[in-house]
C-alpha cells in the first residue's frame, strides 16, 4: 500500500470513529442514561428510595409495598425513562424565565473552530461589531423560523405527553417517587407544556403522604387547606395546622416556616411567641447548616427578593409611596424601576461597560468584572459575602469576571511565582506603580475564586498569595479572607487565632459586615454574648443579612430561656429571637427559591407564568414572607388585578379577589410596610373585600388605619387622607384644624407634594370661610397665625374615641423585634420653638441612616454621568448649555431655587400670552367687521378728484 493510500485510510477510519463518537452522545433514545442525565434522576430518586424534589427530601418505605418483582422491575424503568425525557424537555424547551440580559457564558465548552474565530464574546470593535450584527439578524430574519419552531413545539408538547403518561404507569405500579413527581409536576410545571392540575396534584400528594408520611406532600396539602387553591378542597385552616404540624415534625422546612409565622400572627390559632422561636429555629438550623456544606465562608446566598411594586415607584407610584421617599429612592429596585422607565436595559449597560473597557479603562473593567462576579448589576450592601440583588440578574459568570480582574491586577504584578507562598519578591512586581488603583480590590475577587473554587480549580496558597497582594495595600476583602486562612488552617494546616483575629480587626474598622460577623462569631464560641452581639449588630448596620441574623436570634433564645429573668424581658428576648430566625430562615432559600421562581416565571409576560407566579407567591405568603404577600397583592388589587375579568367574574370585580389581596395587604402591613397599611385603609374606606357593614363603620376603620400609617411619619398619603376625612367629617369628627395639621404634616414629611397640598389649603380654608359665615364654629383664621384650638389633652381624648384600642391600653407601648426601646431626653441647650422637635426628629433619623460606600455606588447612575461627562468634554464648546454651565460653575448652591416661584412665573407667562392672544383676536375681528362695512357703502362723490385705483389719482399731487 502506498504512502497516499495509508493516509487516506486514516483519514477515513478517523472519520468513522468520530462519528460513530458523536452518534452515541447524540442519541436521545438510549435506555441507558449517561451520566449527566443520572445526576438529573437524582432529583427524583436515590439508591435507597431517597427522593429530593425541589429541594426536599422523601423517603419510600418499600417494606410497606411488596408488588410483584415484574412490576417494580417495569415500574422503575417508566420512572427513569420519564425522569430522562424530562430533563431533556427542561434543558431544550421555553423556560417562564425571560432574563433581560441573556448571553452565553464564556465558561461553556467550545470547540476548536470557535477558538480560533471571533465571537459575539470578543473584545474588542470585532466582538462589537458581531453582537450588532446579530442583533440585527434576530429582528430581521425572526419571522422565517414560525414553521420550524411548530414542528418543534409540537414534538416537544408530545414528549410532555410521554412523561405524564411515564408517569402515572409507574405510580399505578406502586412506585411512590413517581407518584410525587407526579404530584409536583402536576402543581408546578417546569414549562408551557405541562398542563396545571391542581386536582390531580391534590390527590397525588394526598396519596402520596398517606402511603409514606412524606413531610413535603404533607406541606402541600396544608396549603390546599389552608387557602382553598383552584377550589380543589374547601378552605379548613384547622386541617390545614394539622398538616403543616406534621409536615414541621417531619423535617420540612417550608412548613416550619409556616407553623411559626401562624403561632407569631396568631392565624387559626392563639399568639404563642414560645413555639414560633422554636418552629423558627429549626428552619433556620437547617439554613444554616446548608450554608456552611458550601466552600469556605459558606454556599453563596441567593439573590435578594424583589418587590414588584418598587419597580413601579411603590404601590401609588412614585412620589406618592413610602417605598420611593425619602431614603427609600436609593434602594436598588427603586433605581431599577426608574432606569427601566427610561428605556435603559441590562443589555445596553453592559455593551456600554464592555466598550469602555475594552478601551483600557480601569474602573469599567473593575465594576464589570464585578458585576459578573456577583451576577448582577446591583451589589447588596454588605461586602461581596453578602449577595447582590435579585432585580439586576444577569447571571454568573467567573470566566468572564476573572478576565477583567487579572487584566487589572497585572498591571501591579504581571507575574505569578512558581511557588505561589514565594511572591513577594520584586521580580513578581512591576516597578514604579505609584497607585495600585482597581489592582487591590481586583486582587481580592481573584483570590476568593481561587479560595472557593468559583471558575477556577480550589487553590489555598494561590488564594492566599492574592490576599496577602491585596493585603500590602490594605484592602479590607483581603484581609478578612486572611483572617479565614488562619482561622481555619487551610494553608498546609497552620491554624493562628492571633492573626486571624487581626486581619478580622484590620477589615473591620473599614466596615466590612463580614469582618465584624467573624469577630463575633470568635467571641460567641468563647460564650462571650454581650461581646459577640455588639460586633453582630455593628454587622447587620453595615449589611449582613445572614450569619448575625442566625447568631443573634441564638443570643436572644437563649436569654429567653435563661431561669430567673422578669417577665417582660423574657418577651423581649422572644421577639427578638423569632425576627432574627425568622429573616435567616427567609434568605437561606438555596433549595426552595419560591419568590425568585415566581419573578421569573412572571417576567416571562405570558398567562402561564403569570398563573405560576400567584401560586408560588401565595406557597411563600403562607410561609409568612412579607415580599411574596406584597407581590401578590400587588397583583391582585383591584386597579390592577389580572382576575378581574375571567371567566369566574365576567361582568363584575370579583370579591373573592378583593377578599384574598386584603388579607395580603394586611399580612404585609403587620411586617411594618406602610404602604400596605395605607391600602388597607382605602380597602375600608371603598368596600373592597369587607363584610357587609354600614359605611359609618368601615370609615372608622379606615380612619384608624390611615392614622397607624401617618404615626410612622413616613406616609404623606396617609396624612393627607386623614386631612380629607377630618375636613369632611367622614369616620372622625369635622374639624378644620385637625385637617389642616394633617396637610402640613404631609408638605413636611414629602416636599413632592406641594402642589395638592396647596390646592387643598385653598379649598379648606374657602369651606371655613364659608362654614364661619353661616354662623358655624371654630373655623380657620385667614390673618394671622392661627393656633390650634384643641389642648393636648382634649387631642389626646379625641384620638381614643377613635381608636379603642389606645381607650383600653392608654400606656401601651410598642416593643422593637429587633431592640427594646430607650429613652431618650430633650437637652434644653437653647431657646425652644415650634418646630423644634420635629427638626431634631429628622436630624437623627438622617444621622442614623447608613452611608453608602463609594464602590457601592448605582452602576447605571455612575455609568449615565460618566456618559454625559464625555459628551460634554467631546463637544466643541462644552455643555450644551451655557446657562446650564453657569449653573454647575458658580452656583451650584442655587440650584434648589424655590419651586412654587417658578411655577408661578409660568403661570403669569401663560396667563399674559392667552391675554395677548384674546386682544389680538378682538382686533382681527374689529378690522374685519369695519371692512365688511365699507365694502357695503356706495362710493363717495369726490367730484373731479379720481377715485381709489383710477391710476390718474396719482397725477393729483399737493406739492408743498
């Protein structure tokens, strides 16, 4: 054989391997799973009967069905073959998921041809210039794939047919983890094409915990009791305890939740703070122990819920809601709402950080190595051991993260040493660096990759060399990473408490929240309480939201349970305790993601997620937490409700909506959110979702409520709407002072509301006016200064007529969940005036407010300003406005120039164009009517004189 004809046989016979190869990983119809589909089936089942269905583990006892040998052996097979078609259908088909960032990681495998061709995650004008044409291409040509995505949604609704069916064969063979995944699959679809049927859910999961004693089902069918979903079963809230005890009893997490929110609020049951501390412990024991399984300084947390009403301004939008007032403005979904109301999206902000890092500029490569890092745009605060926020999600991606890191971190040290524990020699570091800028902080995201596996292969010593980098330039991330080095001895087993201790001190004093949770936790081993719930505390004001929370709510338990302590105290410490378990427990959410599942399938804008994400807000509102009973509120209420007209209520609002969105509201309103507070007053006040009352009644009521609500000194809203009730007389008395205290105190707490204010003012004091003229009383004064009528006393006697509560408990005070209050004292240091307290009120408020970080700065603010900085520098003669340039120059102190003065030299300016306009008007019409007149009229005899337009009446000239 030739030389030619031996390589041509190589060739070939490489061919063939190679595709007999990929036929065999290609192949969808193999009975027997590979192993990535084997780690798919183990959500369903284990070698020992042991299921794990979203994030919840059941045991069959298969010593209780002994079926014949032939119907296990085929009852197993269904199931493996449903559960392996099933993971295909959820790798491949449409997700509720709709990211508003979506991009292929770069940490997928490719393959070679990729490798050496550019991609649309290239750096770089190439890199841009494919992502554009991409874009281009997707809304151009989308509308020439409908035929092929039928066929293909077709086929995949037939597989769905197949695992159904899979299903229920294996279950009626006796399979018991068929029967639940049935059951699951039945209450939550992965996809659009699973069908909803809450019935048969129902009756799989009844089946299912009276065969096993499953806790999860056991979970389930409380719910179903509980809230009477889909009108499966009536609502019975004493089997629905039943169930939800034995589910708690049983391990289940979700329903320890649940049994301790409903012995905290006292739902079906009597208030017994003891049991709730207990039921709330033992969820947050399980978090807990969840979060340590994960590498060193724990699993990362979940992203931070969002509500849906933030992203809208709050539930009366903005301004108007608490939620976007004052300090609030600055949390990350209300900035989110704002931009996404400007048409910013995700996508167009990272295109925009790419860009201007890839042009080498070192502060856009940090914050998106960033924000890939933590997987979204906004950071929670707290330090990176904290989480980000769950309304900026983009996703995590280490590769692309680590990339922007070292090409900062490399312009301080361009080199890694051999040994990695033998850095510190000059040759590992450039010369002449001046300022390390980003390298420091890049330095330590590079080092926890390295410390906690994330993108990279584990590597102690390589973590600790670029902790120890970030270190020499006292970067506080580095430094608390350290202190975990010694700690734990993950360096060659060399533990040091004493260095441990001040690296934690080191990183501490930058205020670093996990720095201080480290500190704490040292001391709290040591038994030392007092100690160790300082530096916890310190830590929760600088934004941990976990581990202090966890080791807090131990401090309290266990002063709750100490002997020989008062009464009250031991209440104290019980509060305490139950809303510290109670926010741990609700952030350790790794398994059972039940409000970011609900966001997700929500944002996916179709009827399906929508009616997934109500069912799996209302699973979390059950467990008591505050953002699912918010959202689904939200959704709910009659303004905007998505069951207003269906097929249950086609012509009317449907009360049984109204009816299930106010016990939200007010479930929500209980966990201090004012605007739920408000809402439930204007429930009240217009009958929505209330017995059948006389309207005398529910206006108190709702009196009462907008009264809780304007006592917080948050709610404009709520002070202008007692103003109105007081100046009516509707629920409370009529009384012109009260109304108007009400509308002064709302301009105070909301500046935004001047205008209605105003204009309320005017009405009011055109009602006294006209009250006092027809011979009534105690009117408002138009001249002078007009001081309220009313004593204290007489005030405070009128506000327990209102409201019997305060009538009964006149000393009642109102305990902290999370402190006991103090007293404070009013220091007579100067003359006192009307006002003061007030002032003083919101000096401190303002001086207890947390100050944001520099690097905790909004991304899409900092890149906005960065944008129009470079327009003006790029402009040939600056801003774009002088006048505006002026402003930024030398007065910048002007710019809060008084609004009511220019609304009203707007007002002057129309009012004198529509007057010149009315005169001009009058004039035209004058002219005209004088012509028509004249065009009336017989010529007049002007004897030898020609007339007007005889041309010889120009040869009449009067010469001077």
């Amino acid at each position: 054989m030739t030389c030619k004809a031996r390589r041509r046989a190589a060739w070939l016979a490489f061919g063939l391997v190679a595709l007999a190869a990929f036929s065999a990983s290609a192949n969808p119809d193999d009975p027997q799973p590979t192993q990535g589909v084997r780690a798919s089936t183990a959500q369903f089942s284990t070698p020992d009967s042991t299921t794990t269905i979203h994030g919840q583990q059941t045991t069959t006892p298969t010593h209780d069905i002994q079926p014949d040998v032939d119907h296990t052996t085929e009852a197993a097979r269904a199931f493996r073959s449903a559960i392996f078609t099933l993971h295909n259908l959820t790798d491949s088909s449409q997700q509720y998921a709709h990211d508003p960032f979506s991009q292929p990681s770069a940490s997928q495998q490719s393959s070679f041809l990729s490798s050496l061709l550019p991609t649309a995650q290239g750096k770089g004008p190439i890199g841009s210039a494919i992502r554009i044409s991409q874009k281009l291409y997707h809304r151009i040509f989308s509308s020439g794939k409908f035929s092929t995505s039928r066929k293909k949604d077709e086929e995949i609704q037939r597989k769905a047919i197949k695992v159904i069916d899979l299903l229920q064969l294996s279950a009626e063979l006796g399979n018991m983890d068929a029967l639940f995944a049935l059951a699951h699959l039945s209450l939550f679809p992965p996809n659009i094409y699973f069908p909803l049927d809450p019935k048969l859910a129902y009756s799989s999961f009844a089946t299912h915990a009276s065969a096993t004693g499953n806790a999860t089902s056991q979970s389930y069918l409380a719910f179903f009791h509980s809230t009477g979903y889909a009108d499966v079963v009536p609502i019975d809230q004493t089997k629905a305890l039943l169930y939800y005890t034995f589910a708690a009893q049983g391990g289940d997490k979700g329903a320890q939740m649940a049994l301790g929110y409903r012995y905290w609020s006292g739902i079906s049951t009597l208030e017994d703070c003891p049991r709730a501390a207990a039921w709330y412990e033992e969820a947050a024991d399980q978090a807990m122990q969840k979060f340590l399984s994960g590498p060193p300084g724990g699993l990362t947390l979940p992203y931070t819920p969002t509500s849906l009403s933030d992203l809208d301004g709050g539930v009366y939008g903005p301004g108007a809601s608490v939620a976007s007032t004052g300090f609030n403005v600055i949390r990350p979904a209300v900035k989110a709402g704002f931009a996404r109301a400007a048409g910013e999206t995700w996508e167009d902000l990272l295109e925009y950080y790419m860009f201007n890092a890839d042009r080498g500029e070192m502060d856009f490569a940090y914050k998106l190595g960033k924000i890939f890092y933590q997987g979204s745009i906004y950071a929670a605060a707290g330090g990176t051991a904290s989480g980000s926020e769950g309304v900026g999600r983009i996703g995590q991606d280490f590769k692309q993260a680590q990339y922007y890191f070292l090409q900062i971190a490399r312009q301080v040290w361009p080199r890694d040493p051999p040994n990695p524990l033998q850095h510190k020699a000059s040759a590992y570091k450039a010369e002449a660096v001046p300022q390390p800028g980003w390298a420091p902080k890049s330095a330590a995201y590079i080092g926890r990759m390295y410390l906690r596996g994330e993108g990279v292969k584990q590597d102690y010593e390589t973590a600790m060399m670029w902790f120890e980098r970030g270190a020499e330039y006292a970067d506080r991330e580095c430094h608390n990473s350290l202190g975990i080095i010694w700690r734990d001895g993950l360096v060659k087993g060399k533990k040091d408490i004493r260095k441990a201790l001040e690296h934690f001190a080191i990183a501490a004093g930058q205020e670093l929240a996990e720095a201080h949770v480290n500190l704490g936790k040292h001391y709290y081993a040591r038994g030392e309480f007092r100690l160790a719930a300082t530096y916890f505390e310190t830590a929760i004001r600088f934004g941990s939201t976990f581990e202090a929370h966890f080791y807090l709510a131990k401090i309290h338990t266990t002063n709750m349970r100490a002997s020989g302590l008062p009464q009250d105290y031991a209440a104290g410490s019980c509060s305490s305790a139950v809303s510290f378990y109670k926010l741990a427990a609700e952030r350790g959410v790794w398994d059972d993601d039940l409000v970011n599942d609900a966001e997700q399938a929500w944002n996916s804008g179709t009827e399906r997620g929508k009616e997934l994400a109500i069912l799996k807000w209302w699973v979390a509102a059950e467990r008591g937490l505050e953002v699912a009973q918010n959202n689904l509120a939200y959704v709910l209420d009659q303004d905007k409700s998505m069951l207003r007209y269906t097929r249950f209520s086609p012509i009317q609002v449907s009360n049984d909506t109204a009816r299930l969105a106010l016990t939200q509201w007010i479930r929500s309103a209980a966990q201090r959110n004012v605007d739920s507070l408000v809402k439930v007053g204007d429930y009240y006040y217009h009958g929505f979702g209330v017995p059948d009352e006389p309207e005398s009644i529910r206006w108190e009521k709702a009196a009462k409520f907008y009264q809780s609500a304007a006592d917080t000194q948050l709610s404009a809203l709520a002070m202008w709407n007692l103003g109105w009730m007081y100046e009516n007389g509707i629920g409370v008395p009529q009384d012109f002072h009260l109304a108007k205290r009400h509308y002064d105190q709302a301009l105070e707490v909301n500046s935004e509301a001047y205008l209605p204010v105003l204009l309320s003012l005017v009405k009011l004091h055109a009602r006294s006016l006209w009250h006092t003229l027809q011979g009534g009383e105690n009117g408002l004064k138009l001249w002078g200064y007009d001081e309220d009528s009313m004593s204290v006393s007489e005030r405070a006697n009128l506000k327990r007529e209102i409201d019997p509560a305060s009538r009964s408990q006149p000393n009642s005070e109102t305990r902290s969940h999370a402190h006991e209050e103090t007293v404070d004292t009013f220091d007579d240091d100067g003359p006192w005036y009307m006002g003061k307290a007030r002032e003083d009120f919101q000096r401190r408020r303002q001086q207890t407010t947390r100050r944001v970080p520099e690097e905790e700065e909004d991304p899409v603010q900092w890149a906005r300003e960065r944008r129009n900085a470079e327009n003006e520098r790029d402009g040939d003669f600056g801003p774009e406005d002088y006048f505006d340039a002026a402003l930024r120059g030398g007065h910048r102190g002007e710019e809060g120039a008084d609004a009511f003065l220019e609304t009203m030299l707007l007002v002057t300016l129309c009012l004198v164009v529509a007057v010149l306009i009315y005169v001009r008007t009058r004039l035209v019409q004058r002219a005209r009517r004088e012509e028509e007149q004249d065009q009336g009229r017989p010529p007049p005899n002007l004897g030898l004189f020609p007339p007007p337009g005889d041309p010889a009446r120009q040869d009449w000239q009067i010469v001077r």
